[in-house]
C-alpha cells in the first residue's frame, strides 16, 4: 500500500479521537502501519486522501452484557425507498418525536427491518431532491439503474453505541441511545451530484444554506435534536453566519490529490463515484441544498449497527473478503492487487451490493469516509435520545472506513474525527432526511 505510506510521511497532525480517552496518537492505523501522522488542520498534501484512521483499531467496549445476537440477514427491509423531496432547510412540524430530556430505555426494543413509511410522496411539493432534478450519469443510473438519490426508511428504536461484537452477539454494551425515525440516503453522494450544488453555489455568489437550515425539523417541535454537548437545555443550531465564510468548494479544493480525487472539471467518466475531497462545511451545505440533512453520529451509528441487531459489520459478521463483495477496502479493488492506484481503487457507489445494511444503505463502511453532524468529544454522553454534540470542539465525527484502510475500520462500533476544514481523498458524504 505504497500510497498510504506517502500519506503518513506527508501528513502532519491527526486529530482523531476514540471512544474513551486514548491518546489520538496512539491509535492504529490501517494495514498495522504506525498512525502518529495525519491531517493538520492548515491541511498540506494528501498523497493519496488515506485518512488515518486513528480510532480504537477495534470494537469498542465497556458496560454491561447484551443478550442481542448479530443477525446475518443483511439486505434492505421492506421499508420504502423516496426518491422524492427533502426537508425543507428551516421549518417543520414536529412529529412526535420522543421528548429530548429524556433518559434511554434498555436496548431491548428492536428496530424493525419491515417497518417504514410510504414509497411515495415527500415533504414539500414531492419534487426530486435538486441534485437529482434531471437524469444522466451519477444522477439516475446507479444500482440497478435507480436514482442515486433513492433514500430508504430507518424505523427509529434503541441500542448501543458502544459495544463489541465477534460474530457470535454483542457484549460489552454501553452507552444506550434512542433515534427516532429518518431516512438515510441509499448511496454515497456521487460526483454527478455535487456537481449539479458546484453549479448552485455559482463560485461564492450563488446558494448558501439559510441561516439556521440543516435541522432535523421533524423533531422537537422543529427545534431539532438535542445538543447534549451544552450545559443547559439546547438544540442543534443549524447554518450559521460564520459557516458561509468556510464553505468553497472550489476546483482547487475538490482536487487534493493529484491521483485520488473524483472530481473533474466537466462531466466525465467519474460521475458515478463518489464525490471526495470534501471539507465538513461542503458536507453539511450539499446535504441542506438537497433537502436533507447530515446524520448525526447516533443515526448512523444506529444504521450501521441494524439498530438493536448490534451487527459485526452493517451487513452482518460474515468476514468482507478480498472480492470487493461487501466492502470497497484495503486497495482491493478493483482486481484484488492490495495496492492502491488512485481514482481506479475508488468503486462507483454501491458496488459492494452484499454489504447493505439491515435497511438498505450500501457502503455504509468502507469506499469512503463519511462527515457526520457531531463535534467528537473524548466519550459519549448520556443519556441520548435524539441527541447530538453540536457544541463546540475540535474535531467533527467521521464513520471510518475506506477504500484503503483496514478490515478493522469496517466495524461498526469504533469512531473517529478530523478537522472539518481537512479535506482529503477519503472523506465522502451521506445525507438524510426526515421520515
């Protein structure tokens, strides 16, 4: 993996933090390789956008024993898929969500795979979301030929954040958290699609989220969820002011790896794969734009793990191979070399088709990275329902798991974060949206 190496020599600070209080320069990275490098936050080259993943190199652990078993069901519930509308950016009706100062009952409730609400229909006038107003390469043809812009059901319930899971069950439970329910978009957000916000935000003088967009609107009586970061009763701010100054995404920007980058200047042969390069403010302003939202790191985190399924992997404990079947890693693909060759180690999305979650989401581990709403603190805060640390810190949340990294950062339960100005080859992006 010669291009993970060049990646650690050029890197400088990673800001990474694991569950407890481990030291961020203490985490393993991918391939056994050391992980005292990483992003800075006054960025510098990334050779080839290998984001160190300096998590917990493992599962998670801690708490109190779950008798729940990780099922190998895998696949997408019967739940259905949208394709249409989004959240508007402000506004909502709360629809009653769980009250957020409440503690969280044992993770005993499951989520249902075959619960979800209408295939048809949105909110708002039932219009596609705008990155997939017309049709053509990365826009309407992914999967089988579906919309990349298919978002599917996640019927909310309880689990664990923390937890381990050898394939026989989890154990070592803690940190219990209660997530309503939202849709969580099918596919990674494709070149295709960013392309169509590229051209909103009109070099700075077009689109910016309005101030105080980007909530989880249908919860709280629109005041969204719950900042379990502040020291008094607080929501998520949405879009603010400031973030307008940090959001540019520029050619420049959307090219940090000579080799690695998807992005081109026009329309070409990447459409289909996954945007990367991606700041946390590109993120959070692409999901606003396109009707949704950001995850928050319960909501994925709950995906990932099947809900109270508490899953191995999001598809189950079955090993991910070296056939890129269930995971795009470890520079296997496209021939199964383990050896990185830029832009060609990077899957059109949804490639991995047996590595769909409980409810459908493909490469929910694994391609790349994903920006989650959260600031990351040292450990989780309880109790959560409907919770996010938006408060302020260093490093924003990030799912783990990419086109290069280790077997190990396609786990479920470990975490990780960077600066939310890094931008590197391995960082993508996931929205959703309300229910």
């Amino acid at each position: 993996m010669n291009e993970r190496t060049t990646l650690l020599q050029l890197a400088i600070v990673c800001l990474s933090v694991a569950c407890g209080s481990k030291d961020p320069s203490e985490g393993s990275g991918m391939g056994g390789e050391s992980a005292t490098g990483g992003m800075s936050e006054m960025g510098g080259a990334a050779a080839t956008g290998g984001a160190s993943s300096t998590d917990t190199g493992g599962e998670s652990s801690g708490g109190t024993t779950s008798s729940s078993a990780a099922t190998e069901t895998g696949g997408a519930g019967t739940g259905g898929a949208r394709v249409t509308g989004g959240a508007a950016g402000t506004g909502g009706a709360d629809a009653g969500a769980s009250s957020a100062t409440g503690g969280v009952a044992g993770a005993s409730g499951g989520a249902s795979a075959t619960g979800g609400t209408s295939a048809t229909g949105g909110s708002g006038d039932g219009a596609a979301p705008p990155s997939c107003a017309s049709s053509g390469p990365g826009l309407s043809d992914c999967g089988a030929g579906e919309s990349c812009c298919t978002s599917l059901d996640v019927p909310g319930g309880t689990f664990y954040r923390t937890y381990t899971n050898d394939g026989s069950g989890a154990q070592d439970t803690a940190d219990p958290a209660r997530v309503s329910d939202l849709r969580l978009d099918k596919y990674l957000v494709t070149v295709g699609r960013f392309r169509q916000f590229v051209a909103a935000w009109e070099d700075g003088s077009g689109y910016t989220p309005p101030l105080g967009s980007g909530k989880h609107t249908h919860l709280n009586g629109g005041q969204g969820l719950l900042d379990c970061g502040a020291s008094a009763e607080a929501y998520e701010p949405g879009w603010t002011e400031s973030d307008n100054e940090k959001l540019s995404p520029t050619a420049e920007h959307l090219v940090c790896d000579s080799t690695a980058a998807t992005w081109t200047p026009t329309p070409g042969d990447n459409e289909k794969l996954p945007i990367n390069c991606v700041g946390w403010w590109e993120a959070y302003a692409f999901c606003i734009w396109d009707g949704g939202f950001l995850p928050s790191e319960a909501e994925f985190a709950y995906a990932a793990a099947g809900g109270s399924e508490q899953r191995r992997y999001p598809w189950g404990s079955t090993e991910p191979g070296t056939d890129n079947q269930y995971a795009i890693y470890g520079c296997y693909y496209p021939d199964g070399s383990g050896t990185c060759s830029g832009t060609a180690s990077i899957a059109p999305v949804g490639s991995a088709e047996l590595g769909a979650g409980l409810w459908g989401q493909l490469d929910l581990a694994g391609n790349l990275q994903q920006w989650i709403l959260d600031w990351s603190p040292t450990s989780y805060v309880n109790p959560c329902t409907d919770c996010a640390y938006v408060a302020k810190g260093s490093g924003r949340a990030m799912r783990d798991g990419y086109y290069g990294s280790a077997a190990t950062t396609l786990l479920v339960a470990p975490r990780t974060s960077f600066y939310p100005t890094n931008r590197f080859a391995t960082f993508g992006i996931r929205c959703a949206r309300t229910p």
